[in-house]
C-alpha cells in the first residue's frame, strides 16, 4: 500500500504560511531547497485540497492544469469546478473511500501538497502516514496551521533529520496511531 507523506514548510511556530497566506519569510534557496525539489521527482501522485490549488494561481498556475508537471493530480474538495481540465487533474469529493483507492493504485507515495484544513482531516481519519518536515527558522504567530483546525493527539517516530543552509532542517517522522 502507497504511504501518504506530507512533505511541508513550516514555520518553528506550527504555521505553513502567515497571514494571507504569506510565505515571504521561508527559506527559498539553497541546498534544502534543492533537496527538496528533487525529493518531488520521486512521487507520481499528489493530492491537495481546493485552497492549497488555488494558492498556486499566485504563481501562475492556470486552473485546471497541473500544479506538477510529472504528477497526477487529485484535487479534493466539495466546491470547486474547473473549465479546460487537464488529463493529469481530477477534482474528487472530500471522500475517504477515494483516498483509500488511491493508496492502493500501483505507483509512488503519494506526495501531500499544501495543507491546512485538508492536512489535518486526513490526521484525523489516520491517513498521513509520513510527515516530512521543512523547518524554516522564523516564528510567524499567526496564519495557516501545519493540520488546520485538527486537534488530533498523535506520537511521531523521527527517522531522518538533515541540516541545510540558511537555517533549514528537514526532519523525517512517521506517524503513529495507537
């Protein structure tokens, strides 16, 4: 069965992002970034709900194309239609079952873009099985949470931890449901 592994920045604090969804204090270069890039051609597969999706309209996504040009991309929400989709994007219905049949399909892990509320629902069902770690030297405060809103009390196994420039670590846990 395919891993889900939520590999994702955060601040010292808990935070993906700052306020409206600022990530203007993360560490954007160097040689954790580039691991971390190529760490992404290793999965086939990425999942995200609709506000991780849309945040890359800042970037220039165009809606309805892929985020990540080697990956298929599931796109989980209840509320989101999309004109001019792309073969590699398919939008699903906040449903456990679908996540389960994903885990299942033959393929990589399955990368965990973005986060938040959607991050911390899949906590809850016990779908996250790896957490890996961009750990940027800032306190932000406020803003989006690494699991949203999830009140989820889990243990977490470290397995890998790995120092880079400009402060960043990037640590390496499995989570583990009692």
């Amino acid at each position: 069965m395919r891993k889900i592994v939520y590999y994702v920045a955060s601040s010292i604090d808990g935070f993906i992002s700052g306020p409206n969804d600022d990530i203007s204090g993360y560490v954007g270069t160097g040689n954790g970034v580039d691991k971390y890039l190529a760490d992404l051609t290793n999965f086939d597969t990425v999942i995200m709900g609709r506000n991780t999706y849309e945040f890359g309209y800042k970037y220039g996504l165009q809606p309805g194309q892929p985020a990540y040009l080697h990956m298929k991309h599931y796109i989980f929400t209840d509320n989101l239609k999309l004109e001019n989709l792309s073969t590699q994007v398919e939008v699903k219905n906040l449903d456990l079952t679908e996540i389960d049949k994903l885990k299942m399909h033959e393929g990589t892990d399955i990368y965990l873009c973005g986060g938040g509320q959607f991050a911390g629902w899949l906590l809850d069902n016990k779908k996250v099985d790896t957490l890996k770690l961009k750990l940027n030297p800032l306190i932000l405060g406020q803003g989006i949470r690494l699991f949203g809103n999830s009140n989820s009390k889990y243990k977490l196994e470290l397995f890998e931890t790995s120092d880079y420039e400009n402060g960043l670590q990037i640590m390496t846990y499995n989570i583990i449901y009692l």
